[in-house]
C-alpha cells in the first residue's frame, strides 16, 4: 500500500536506489530505434551493435522528459545541469516503471 502520496512509478524508482547516493544500475533501456532488416550481414549487425549507434531508450525518455519540463517552467534563472539532472532522473524513474509493468 502506497502511504507516502508518491506516483506509483516514483515510489518504484524509490524502493530500488540504494542506501547510499550512488545510483543503481539500470541499465540504458537499450536502443530507441533500432534498425533491423536492412542487412543480414553478421559482422555488420555485430559492430553496429558492440558501437553503440544510436540513441537509448533512456536518452530518449531524457529528451523528453526535459523539453516538458522547459515547455512547462522555462530557462530563465535555471541552472541547465540542473535541468538535465532532472530530466535522466525522471527518466530512470521510467525504466523502472517500464519494468515494473512489462509482462
């Protein structure tokens, strides 16, 4: 049961951080838009997958979640860290919560 008034996917992203400040691992999603079906070359599929193109899903929620809240509150007198900050922390929380509900 859920006492502390928090969303439920922010009192998931709460009950797994650790005891300490350092952030727990979870992991980058994986890719936002992966591209399949264009080659079936396995060395190609291969390196395209060990670099990393791309944006994760993580960067993405991030985006977005940070043009809302610039949409919502704007720039003037913020710190952009800041901004950012929030934005890779709202979308841990969405990693989190995507798990939670993934069948």
């Amino acid at each position: 049961m859920n006492t502390s008034g928090a969303q439920p996917w922010q009192q998931a992203a709460q009950e797994k951080k650790p005891a300490t400040n350092t952030p727990a691992p979870i992991g980058d999603g994986g890719p936002a838009f992966p591209q399949h079906g264009w080659t079936s070359d396995p060395a190609t599929l291969a390196r395209m997958q060990a670099s990393g193109i791309g944006l994760s899903i993580r960067d993405y929620f991030a985006a977005k979640a940070m043009a809302a809240e610039i949409t919502d509150q704007g720039l003037e007198g913020r710190e952009t860290d800041h901004i950012a900050g929030m934005a890779y922390e709202m979308a841990d929380a969405m990693l989190v919560a995507r798990k939670a509900v993934a069948p």
